[in-house]
C-alpha cells in the first residue's frame, strides 16, 4: 500500500504503497447483481445469463488473483483487473472516469480526484458493516485513543459533505469517498546479526556507523516522510506537518539527505520491492526504508530481518474503494456487492495473513484461527507455525509479531503518507539529492 513502489511489480505470492508510487502496492504482491436490497442482507447468486464483469482499476499489488477467484465463486461476478501505476490510478479516475466501475487507489489521491466531481459520494446506508469500519478511518482513534494525523489522516477525507458534494466533512456523515480495503504502518528494516545493537530511532539511518550499509526509499513523496522522521529524530527541526512541508523545510530537509549522501551514507536508493529484499538478504545494507512484507521475504529466506519499531512512531498508508459515478444500474449493484462481500471477512482474514490490516476487524477475526488472530492481531507469541495464504512459511512457533499487536503499531501513527501543497517543488528537489 502504502504503502511502496506499487509500480514495480512484485513477483506474485509470497504475500499496502507510494503516493507514493503505492505503498500498498508491491508489497502486497509479496506476502501475498443483486438489487441494493439484496447486496446488504447477503450475496445473492447471478444468473449466468447476466454476465456481469466488473472492471477493477488499481495498482498490481492490491489486485490479487486469489480474491478475485473467491469472489466469483460466491457471487458469479466477474472481476476483470485494469492493473496501474499509483500515479496513473489518480490520473484515470480525474480524467477517465468512464473506463472503470470500481476503483482502488490511496487516501492521500482524494485531493485530486474528489474536486472533479467523478466520484460518487458511497452511500454507507447500502455498506453492510459500514458502522463496524475501524475508528482508525472514521475517528482517527485506535483504542480509544487519537493517533497522530500528519499527512493526508483518512479521517480528514473519508467523508463527504452529501450526495454529489465535492467538499470533505470535517466530521461523520452517511456518505464516505473511499470504503478502506488495506492499511498499515511502515518503519525501518534492520539486520539485528550484523547491528549487533538495539535500534531505537529513526535518527539511526543517518548515523555514520552504517555508512555506506544504508538506504532509503526512492518514492518522492514517501521517502521525504522517511527522511522528516530522521531530520525530527535528530533534533534539527520540528515540523509542523510532515505531510505537507513548507519550501524552506523541504529545502533544509533535502540539504540534509544530500550531505549524508556525500558524506557516503548511502548503499542505495531503492524503488523496487524486490530490490530492497535483494539490498538486506545479501548483508550490503544493514538499516532502511521498509515496508514489512519485505521483511518477510527477507526472513522467508533463513535471514535475521526486523521491522524495527521505533520510539517516534510510524509512518502509515491506506487505501480504499471508490465508485465512479458513471456506474448505475446493475453495475451499481455489483459494485456494491463486491464491497459488501469485501468487508464480509474472507478478504479480510486473506490480507492480515499477509502482515496487512483489514477494515472491519470483527468479521476477519471470524475467518481466522485463534492462533492466527492472537499472533497477527494481538501481538502474542505464535502457538503453531504462521504460513501466509499460500502455505509459505512466515514465521516459527513461539515467534512474536514485530511492532506487537495492531493496537500497538496502528497506536504509534506519526504521520501519514500525502502529496504536499508544494509537490512540484519537493520532486525538483527530491531529483536533486538522488543526482548530487
């Protein structure tokens, strides 16, 4: 999602996102009709005569086989994927709305996409489990208790003001722009047998004892939030919002990354999924931007790999379902169906085995074993091995998930990722340190 180079397609199974290029993207790759009545009191059948195919535009990582597989089999309704880069999802829904029924793009996309007046405002009286959506999205709480709202907070654009409205509402209402899908929140990765140390900080990728055996993410809007988190970490500066810096701080923040460039800092600058796998796996990098399927890749290969959980917080990403307002009739009734079935729980216990977070927690913890649950969820130690939906390892019986329980990790939300009022000019400078 992302959360991530959604753009570099990962090779499909073993499990986010960019604004990132998508951070739910191409980490997800890794660990890898009925009437409007109908669609909220069950799933009911499709005569085969209707046929029904349902174009789904997003990012390769979010589009998995498997869910689509499951789908039809339920329903007989077809998904047909429209596989994209993060940018290009933005670009479509602004200018191409009439080439897709459903969408799956980023919170921090809205901006620019809910000005144009292509999205239909998703009435929630028509989404099943609508009141049982995390208060993560609609509260910006985890437990009761506010997280930190940087950066584009899904609870700052989740709704909307009516029907046909193109303004967000600062408070609830019964109609959202995007119904969440998948989330989670991103730190560093570390190589814990060659640091040899605890790594408490993000203040720790710029610390000259890993010179050389460091990396950061090379998505624009991504890694600045990264390198926001080192530059506070520090003591330099404070931000008022990372997620949408002034010019003179994204000036002193970029100044920052350049001279720990020259300074030989740096291994790489990654953009790939695989290629930040590739990066820890061999020992040439020891500490970087990480999404946690790759950690999982990393440790699917025998490799000590920590998704390092740090005193300043995380940086989160999401996504979400919108309805391009050119769907009605049938369309509009499978495209509801489709939601209704993807918060209904299989989807959602199918995405937390692979390190995600899903949007109503009840109805996936019904579709998972307790031993599963308790290990991804709830931050005990594992009882029986951890496989992801695909049989593959992910981790060993008395293992503990990195980060702890989702109330821990979704609890130390710093910031979230965005696209800044000064986009244009943090990207020229951006270009700047990974040419210096």
């Amino acid at each position: 999602m992302a959360e991530h180079d959604s753009d570099s397609q990962a090779p499909a199974p073993v499990q986010s996102a960019a604004a990132d290029e998508a951070p739910s993207a191409t980490r997800r790759n890794l660990l890898k009709a009925g009437v409007a009545a109908a669609a909220i009191t069950g799933f009911p059948y499709v005569k085969a005569a209707d046929k029904l195919v349902l174009r789904y535009l997003g990012t390769a990582v979010n589009q998995d086989k498997a869910i689509a597989e499951k789908f039809k089999a339920d329903t007989g309704i077809e998904i047909q994927y429209i596989p994209v880069t993060t940018d290009e999802v933005t670009k479509r829904a602004v200018t191409a709305p009439n080439s897709f029924d459903l969408i799956d793009t980023e919170f921090f996309s809205l901006k620019k996409i809910l000005p144009t007046g292509n999205l239909l405002a998703i009435d929630t009286k028509r989404i099943k489990n609508a009141d049982k959506i995390t208060t993560l999205f609609t509260k910006g709480e985890v437990g009761g208790k506010k997280v930190g709202d940087q950066g584009t907070a899904p609870k700052k654009v989740i709704f909307v003001e009516g029907p046909g409205s193109k303004k967000f509402s600062a408070t609830p209402t019964q109609f959202m722009t995007l119904i969440p899908t998948v989330y989670n929140a991103d730190t560093l990765g570390i190589r814990p047998d060659l640091i040899k140390r605890p790594i408490d900080s993000w203040k720790e990728l710029l610390n000259p004892e890993f010179k050389g055996k460091a990396a950061i993410l090379n998505i624009p809007s991504i890694g600045i939030m990264d390198a926001a988190m080192v530059v506070e970490a520090m003591g330099i500066h404070k931000y008022a919002d990372k997620g949408n810096m002034t010019k003179a701080e994204i000036d002193l923040t970029i100044k920052t990354l350049i001279e720990a460039k020259k300074a030989g800092q740096f291994r790489a600058l990654w953009k790939d999924f695989n290629e930040s796998v590739n990066l820890m796996a061999s020992g040439e990098v020891v500490i970087q931007s990480m999404w946690s399927p790759a950690v999982t890749a990393v440790r699917t290969k025998g490799i000590a790999c920590t998704f390092q959980p740090l005193k300043e917080g995380y940086r989160a990403w999401a996504a979400g379902f919108g309805v391009p307002k050119t769907v009605t009739g049938k369309k509009a009734d499978g495209v509801y169906e489709f939601i209704n079935w993807f918060l209904d729980g299989w989807a959602g216990a199918y995405l937390n085995r692979q390190g995600y977070y899903s949007a109503v927690l009840d109805t996936a913890k019904a579709k998972m074993e307790a031993y599963e649950w308790a290990y991804w969820m709830e931050g005990k130690a594992a009882t029986q091995d951890i496989k992801s939906p695909n049989g593959d390892l992910l981790a060993k019986a008395g293992s503990i998930r990195d980060g702890g329980s989702y109330e821990q990790r979704m609890g130390g939300i710093a910031c979230w990722n965005a696209v800044m009022d000064e986009n244009e000019y943090m990207v020229k400078k951006w270009n700047e340190f990974v040419a210096a």
